[in-house]
C-alpha cells in the first residue's frame, strides 16, 4: 500500500526503482533484486490482509483496495511494455 501512496504522488516511478534497485539490493557484489518478480508482485496484491484498514492508516482517505489493485497492475504492465520497447530499440 505504501508503494501505490508513493508511485501516485509521485514521489517515485517504477522507472526509478528499476534502475536503482539492482545497485542497492547486492550480497556478495551480486545484485539480488529480480525485475520480473518485482513486477508480478507489484500486480499481486491478493494475500494482502485488511486492506481497507492499512490504507485508511496510510493515507487517511478512503480508497477502494480494487482501484489500488487496477493502478499497480496498471502500472507493472506500463513497465514491462517500456521494458521490451527498450530492449527491442526504436522501429524503423
């Protein structure tokens, strides 16, 4: 829930913690944070219990934890979709 407050005001984007996640998450000089898992987790929000109650602590407004689920699995797919066009590079 914290993740959707920061992503939808803005204070970070999912472009950012892609990038700088693998250089922040390292053992041993390997990076161990996984692009792929952290967008299917960021999608999956189903073993999330009370969410209701942990975004009225969160924000203090009333958000339907259905629009938080639509906005992150919005937002993963966005980031995958820029992850592809990248590797495939501009078409012609």
């Amino acid at each position: 829930m914290l993740l959707y407050f920061l992503l939808k005001t803005g204070t970070v984007s999912i472009k950012y913690i892609l990038e700088k996640a693998p250089k922040k998450f390292v053992i041993d000089g390997e990076p161990v944070f996984s692009p792929k898992l952290f967008l299917e987790q960021l999608a999956y929000t189903g073993d999330i219990l009370d969410k209701e109650s942990a975004l009225d602590t969160l924000i203090g407004k009333k958000i339907g934890s259905d629009e938080i689920d639509r906005y992150l699995a919005r937002k993963a797919s966005e980031a995958v979709k820029a992850q592809l066009l990248k590797r495939r590079g501009p078409r012609p």
